[in-house]
C-alpha cells in the first residue's frame, strides 16, 4: 500500500513539473500611473498612484491579489502637486509622499485620512528635483536634492537643511546604516562611489569605492535591496553609449555594502538595463528595467534567468517592483499592477460535469452548478489522504463563480473531488503554490 502511495505522488510530481509562473493582471484603470508599492507585511501592500490630477493610495490585504482605495484626493485646481514619485509607508498609521513638481512632503499619521504638507523648499526656488527619501523610523528621516540634504529627527516638524556641494546628486537610491549614518549612491567620471553620510554632524567620508573598467564604459549603481542585516544585492548596467548595447550588471555584498562581488555581467539582450531588484528569500530573485527588462534567479544570484517577452508585459515603461510573502508585485508606467504567480492547468482523472473549475494560488473557483445539483460538496486532500476541507456547494442558476478560498493550505500537492451522495462528478489533482 506505502508503494502504491509513493508511486502515484511521483507521477503528480511529473504532471506539475511544467507548471508556469505568469504576471497576472490584478489591478488597471485608464491612465492611472502607479509610481510606488510598499508592502510593510503580507496583509498591508499599499499603492501609491495618480490619475490625471487625482492621488490615490491602494491597500492589498491578501498579498497583492485584490487592491481596494483608501485615500483619494483630487487636485484639479486645488493643489499644484499631484504627480507621486518617491513614497513610504511605515506602518498602517505612517505614510509619506512626495512629488516630482516640488521639494515637498505629503505626511500622513492617520492611516492616509488626512495629510499635512511639509514645504522644504519654496516651489519658485531651485532646485525642486528630489533624488531620495526615505524614513528610518517615524521620527527620523532624511531626503536629498540635487545639491541638498534635509534631515528630520522629529518626523519632519522641524529640519535641517544642508548644502550639499561635495557630492551633488547624492541618493538615487539610499539606505540607513543606523539611526546616525546612512549609506548613498554617488555618480563620479568612471563609475559610482559609495559614501556614508552622519545626520548629526552634516558631514561625508568614503564608504565604497567601486572598481571601473578600463574601456572607460562606466559602471551604474540604479538599485540597492538588503534581504538582512548583512546580505544585499544591487543592479545596474554598464553603458557603451546612447543607444548602444551594454551590459546588465547585478552585485552581491554580504558585509552591508562595504564590499561588492559582481556576480552577473552579461550583454544585454535589450538597449536598458535593469533599475529595480527585489529578493523573496534568499535564494529567489528578480531585476526588473525599462522595455520590459526582467531576470531572475533561483540559487542566490548565481545563475540568472531572461524573461521571455509576452503581451502581458509588452513594452513597459518605469518598472517597479517589490515582494510580498512569496510573491513578485510589479506596476509600470499605465499598466496597473501585476502579480507573478503560477498558472497551473489541471489534468482531471475523471470528468462528468458541464461546470468548469479553476484553481488559482489562493482560490477555487467553480462555476456552472444548477439546481439539477441538489447537494454537492468539494472534498480535498493532501497526498497521504487526509482530508484537508470539506465545503459544500450551492446551486447556482446564473452561474457565478464559487469562490472557494484555499489560502490557508500549505503548499504542496492535493487532491479534490467534487460529489452528490451518489456520484463523483469530476476528480482530479492540484499543485499549491
């Protein structure tokens, strides 16, 4: 009997070894550009947009399948800001927006009910492009200018404001080293340098100084994500000139940036590079560009994978991308925002039924029942027989979809039946995601 078991959960395991991940739309409206995702845990993803003169910000509670608004403003000849670039969110209370129009913050410690604007520059004075912003906690934060920095220690009620004439530009991507320091990006002739900059003195000192090739094509830094206190991985490219090919470039540090290893360099298959990389764990990744760009590893970094292109995600501009329990959340440009999750086709053991079933990541769906199906219920289990939910299954004339939620169900592979008292109507097998 154990040999019987064994053999038929191997032959499920060959069924759902050409299983497909796919991105899958789960949130569009017309001209709504989303400029930032921020997933504080898996049952808080917000959405940072704006749609003609309207910002919004959406929350996902399941992990980026469904997204609901919970802040809507319309600017149209109230407000002058409108167009939402670098964001954060802390916690559920704690939001922050800011605008490409202007050096300014839009703060909010009520959930997004209300906002308070916080004008570090006068909008007729120069310069008004940010290069960061980010927030360590909610009282201490820091955003840089073009030739600025402004510090806060007590959530932006009071700040300082620095010149910034050492390293202009400095930020573009930005991370805190502690309370006191925080690490940022650099641009200089031959490459990028790293440089560590103490919020309590306004002063800079050399943290990484990056190699350069001696072709005198520079390196760029555009990404920095950290999957721990040590462990992290950045993207860039290496530039043989406009509108010339170059080089996808992906660093590994495991000593908090003060030390990176190269471990991706390879043409790129398109004219941009990649410009945002986000981890799951520490073994799953992905690096995401302009034009669609998207690798991805399974083993660390150590191999890397190229994306085939398809309409779902044909020519996308201003990638963003980050994770949520073991998903990949992606939005561009117009395009709403997406989920890649896997697209399993069932290989039904019997069928003698006119519904049709669907089983996605966290879902069964089941439509078609009449009242000709007087009680029928959905039985799973996992491999060993263990019968894992029972739920019965409504007649339904106009036929919706039953929704059946299987979320809590560990991943794994299981095994349904759908029957009356007398029959089984259809059986099969599924893989959990």
């Amino acid at each position: 009997m154990r040999a019987t078991v064994y053999f038929i959960i191997f032959l499920f395991f060959i069924s759902f070894t050409n299983a497909e991940e796919e991105w899958v739309q789960k949130h569009y409206l017309k001209n709504e550009i989303i400029n930032h995702i921020e997933c504080v845990d898996s049952n808080h993803c917000y959405a940072f947009a704006y749609q003609l003169t309207v910002v919004k910000i959406y929350l996902s509670r399941d992990q980026g399948n469904h997204w609901d608004s919970i802040y809507r403003s319309d600017r149209y000849k109230v407000d002058s800001l409108w167009t939402v670039y670098q964001c954060q969110a802390l916690d559920s209370n704690h939001f922050y927006m800011t605008y490409n129009q202007a050096t300014a913050i839009d703060k909010s410690t009520d959930g997004g009910q209300s906002f308070e604007r916080v004008t570090l520059v006068p909008q007729n004075d120069k310069p008004r492009q940010i290069e960061s912003f980010k927030m360590y906690n909610k009282r201490i934060g820091i955003l840089t200018s073009i030739n600025n920095v402004f510090v806060t220690k007590d959530n932006w009620k009071t700040f300082q404001q620095y010149e910034n004439s050492t390293y202009k530009y400095a930020g573009g991507t930005l991370f805190f080293l502690d309370s006191n320091t925080v690490i940022m990006k650099t641009s200089k002739t031959a490459g990028f340098d790293l440089v560590k900059y103490d919020l309590n003195t306004n002063t800079w000192s050399s943290y990484y100084n990056s190699k350069y090739d001696t072709t005198g094509y520079k390196y760029n830094m555009y990404n920095m994500y950290f999957i721990n206190d040590s462990t992290g991985f950045a993207c860039g490219d290496q530039e043989y000139g406009v509108g010339n090919f170059g080089r996808d470039l992906i660093w590994k540090t495991t000593d908090r940036g003060l030390h990176w290893e190269m471990i991706h360099n390879d043409l790129m298959d398109k004219t941009f590079s990649t410009e945002k990389i986000r981890f799951i764990d520490e073994n799953v990744g992905m690096a995401v560009g302009t034009w669609n760009k998207m690798i991805s590893t399974t083993d660390g970094g150590k191999s890397w994978n190229y994306y085939k292109e398809k309409e779902n995600i044909k020519n996308f501009l201003f990638i963003n991308l980050e994770t949520v329990g073991q998903y990949f959340i992606l939005s561009s440009d117009s395009r709403g925002l997406q989920r890649y999750e896997s697209i399993v086709s069932i290989e039904d053991d019997s069928k003698d039924s006119d519904f049709n079933l669907i089983i996605q990541d966290n879902t069964m769906e089941i439509s078609g029942l009449s009242n000709n199906h007087l009680s029928i219920n959905l039985k799973v289990y996992d491999v060993i027989g263990h019968l894992v939910l029972d739920k019965f299954l409504p007649p339904n004339q106009s036929n919706d979809y039953n929704i059946i939620n299987i979320f809590d169900l560990p991943k794994g592979i299981y095994l349904y039946s759908i029957i009356t008292p007398n029959k089984v109507l259809e059986s099969g097998k599924f893989f959990k995601r």
